[in-house]
C-alpha cells in the first residue's frame, strides 16, 4: 500500500484494487472477488467517487435501524473481509452487532482465514464457523447460516451480496440492508435499506452516524428509518450513474 503515491487521481481506486490482490494472496478472497471489485468500481467512476446525497441518508437510516435492532448481523465475505476488516469491527462494536462470515463460495479453509483475520482486525467472536443452520430455498453451500446468527437475526447487514441470497433473506422476513454500488442489481432492489456507495466510504459513515445517534429516542430513530425513501435513494443513484455529470 506504501508503493501508491496519495496525490494520485485515483488514489483509493488503486488502493482498493491493491487489498484486493492482498486478500486473494491471503487465501482471504476468492478470485472472482477481483471481477466483483472490477464492476464496483466502474461504477464508483460513474457516481463520481463519492458519497451521494442519497447514500449518505441510507447511512444514516442504516445506523438507526441496526440501532432499533434486537439481534443485527453484520454479513462479511472474502471482499469485505479483505477491504473493510477493522472498520466492521468498529461497526459492529457501535452498534453491538455479531459478525457472521458467508461466503458464496464456502470452503473450510477460506471460513477460517476470513475468521482468524478479523480477530487480527479487533474482532472478539466470530460466527459463520458452525454453519448449523439453512437458509430455506437456497442451495446447500451459499445457505449455511449460524443458528445463533444470522437465521434469527432481525436486522442484517449484507455488503456485496449475490441476489439470489438476498432474495432469501427477504423471504425469511429479515430486514435488509445492503452495501452496493449497481443500484440495479437485486441486492439492493429487495433490501429495506439500499446504500449506494463504495463500502470503504459506508462503512465508516454507518459507524459516524450510529455514534451520533446512540442516544436518541426509540421514536426519533424510527422516525428517520420511516423518512428513508428506498425508492427514491435507489432513483438517484441510477439518475447520477446516467447524467455523467461527475
Ligand atoms: O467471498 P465470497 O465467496 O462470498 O464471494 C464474494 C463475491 C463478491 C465474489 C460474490 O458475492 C460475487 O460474485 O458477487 P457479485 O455478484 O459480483 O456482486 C458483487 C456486487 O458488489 C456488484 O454489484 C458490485 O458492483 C458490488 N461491489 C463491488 N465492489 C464494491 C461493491 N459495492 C460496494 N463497494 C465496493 N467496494
């Protein structure tokens, strides 16, 4: 990360590109994490490399339904283990959330880097490891949950997720919220609370705005979950992506 002058245009591109490489190394994320990243970051291109207005109020509707939650979990796959370790872990602690590890492409030895890495990174319990439970409708491998995580989780955090799980956790009946930068995708079009950003920007922001909300009422963090149009975030995101008016 050193080798990356910070006055470059294009500095946390690279950076990211550069962690991503890393984790592939590690054994952390798989290799089609690396065309994952290639299609996020076309996009953070488009939407100009910054938080959107429409985000930054996703982020802080997120922030106050992980706060209203009863049991929140906080999904990490191998690219968000590999870009966001130390700032999950933050988040997690300011809204006293679990960490579960999932992975799309679930194998042993991947479940324990990703595990071992994010106690690395701060992380005291780690979930995911167990696996002793289903997520109903879907296949084997992509469904193993942790029958004290996400199976009866109220509110998850799922970044970078494949649509097919995510439709299934909706079908659970969690509430959603998730961490992606196509606004087109079916991640985002199922979940409760689309965030349209890179998650090296929405993850330090859901943490910002969950420290300057931890002391509010019940009823003012419901009110700023209801006053979150999820319609109109996704519209607007599209909208920047399409006006090339960066
Ligand atoms: O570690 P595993 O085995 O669980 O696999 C994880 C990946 C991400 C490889 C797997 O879930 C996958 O293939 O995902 P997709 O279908 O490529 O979807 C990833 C989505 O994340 C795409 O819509 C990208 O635009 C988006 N994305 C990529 N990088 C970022 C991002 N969104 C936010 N921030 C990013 N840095």
């Amino acid at each position: 990360e050193e080798e990356i002058p910070e006055d470059h245009p294009r500095y946390q591109d690279l950076l990211t590109r550069h962690r991503i490489e890393a984790g592939v190394e590690k054994g952390i994320t798989h290799l089609q994490g690396m065309h994952a990243e290639g299609r996020g970051s076309a996009f953070d291109y488009l939407l100009g490399e910054e938080t959107i207005p429409s985000a930054a109020a996703a982020e802080r509707a997120a922030a106050a339904q992980l706060l209203l939650a009863e049991h929140p979990v906080l999904s990490i796959n191998g690219n968000v283990a590999a870009l966001v370790p130390g700032e999950m872990v933050d988040l997690a602690a300011a809204v006293d959330a679990d960490l579960e590890v999932n992975l799309f492409n679930r194998t042993p030895e991947r479940i324990d880097a990703i595990a071992e890495h994010l106690v690395e990174h701060g992380a005291e319990d780690v979930k995911g490891i167990e696996a002793d439970a289903r997520i109903p409708n879907l296949d084997h491998k992509r469904a193993k949950v942790d029958s004290d995580g996400i199976y009866t989780a109220d509110v998850v955090v799922v970044p970078l997720e494949d649509g097919d799980r995510a439709e299934a956790l909706e079908a659970m009946g969690k509430t959603e919220i998730v961490i992606d930068l196509n606004p087109l995708s079916r991640s985002p079009q199922v979940a409760e609370i689309p965030i349209v950003d890179n998650i090296i920007r929405a993850v330090p922001n859901m943490t910002e705005q969950a420290l300057d909300l931890e002391d509010e009422t019940e009823s003012t963090l419901r009110r700023i979950v209801e006053d979150f149009d999820r319609e109109q975030a996704l519209a607007a995101a599209e909208e920047r992506i399409r006006s090339g008016q960066l």
